[in-house]
C-alpha cells in the first residue's frame, strides 16, 4: 500500500481544473475536487502535511476493512485526505436522506450508512462537525441522491448526524475458534 511522504505536494492543476497530488518519481493523483468546492489556500502549492499523513493512516486502517482492491483502497484514502483539507466549507444537503432515530456522534474514520427511498450505502466520516459532518462515499456503485443526482466513489458531502447509523461493525470480522 502507499506510503506518505514529505515529498508530496498538493497543486491545482489549471489545464484539468482539479486539485492533483504530486506523489515523486512522475506519478500524480488526480483529486475529485474541482475549484468550486476547494478553499483558496488550495490554488497554491501545499505540501503533503504531517497533519495530511496522520489522517491518511486513520482513513487507511478503516478503509483496510473495506472489501476494496488495495489500488482502490489507496484512491480512497488520498480522496478523504483531500477532502478533510481542501473541500470547502458547505451547508449540509440532508434532505437526500432518511432521518434515522440513534443518537448518533460520529468520530473521524467511522463508516456509517446512509438511506434514501432510491439507495443505501456506507460511507466514512471525513470531518467531525457539532450537528453535521463531511462524509464521502466508500462504495464503487453510484449513490442515487435523487432521480437526477448521484454520488460516485470517494465524492464527498455533508449530512446532518441524526441522518446516520454507525456501520463499523458491518466491516470487522470476528476471529473464529474452531471446537473439535
């Protein structure tokens, strides 16, 4: 799997209008931020933060659980690392999902499930809010937000927390003792 590096650097590619990440030895990571949902400090260059590799770690041991490809695993977990940094502030769009009845307070790497009348799916919790949280989308089959909207694999949005349920569990396997 990847390892992060000092080496690293954030940029805003102009020509594909998209944050990229600049990993050495000609290999570039292609976001899916584009400017609209980027903060200002990132059409600058940035480097590959302690901060960045910390949550990088988080993100990889949850995602590690996930019945994904490791080149996917490692997609995702750069995708959340962007995210968490760079993504905009928004409003929380809960509206596209189903009010759920837990009292529910996420931390940062949860996987939680998310529903609506058109689909179900988990996603991990990118930044812990005090209402809301930034979450993206774990599953490679597009989310139906609505009969025109759809999320796709690692996009990012916010949802209010009584929207969530904790999903942790549904990824853990439990060790099995065989008794003869």
């Amino acid at each position: 799997m990847l390892k992060p590096s000092d080496k690293w650097t954030w940029y805003y590619d102009d020509k594909e209008s998209i944050l990229m990440l600049d990993l050495g030895d000609d290999i570039v990571f292609k976001t899916n931020l584009p400017k609209k949902l980027l903060v200002e400090c990132a059409m600058g260059i940035n480097e590959f933060s302690v901060d960045d590799a910390s949550a990088f770690q988080t993100f990889k041991e949850q995602i590690s659980l996930l019945p994904l490809s490791e080149p996917r695993q490692a997609e995702l977990a750069l995708y959340c690392v962007a995210a968490k940094r760079f993504h905009k502030p928004v409003q929380p769009k809960s509206w596209f999902f189903d009010a759920q009845y837990d009292d529910f307070s996420p931390s940062e790497g949860d996987l939680i499930k998310l529903t609506n009348q058109l689909s179900d799916s988990c996603f991990i919790i990118l930044e812990v809010g005090e209402s809301a949280s930034l979450v993206a989308s774990i599953d490679l089959e597009s989310f139906s937000l609505s009969s025109t909207k759809q999320l796709v694999f690692g996009q990012a949005i916010k949802v209010m927390h009584d929207r969530m349920v904790l999903a942790n569990d549904m990824f853990q396997s439990e060790p099995i003792a065989l008794v003869g």
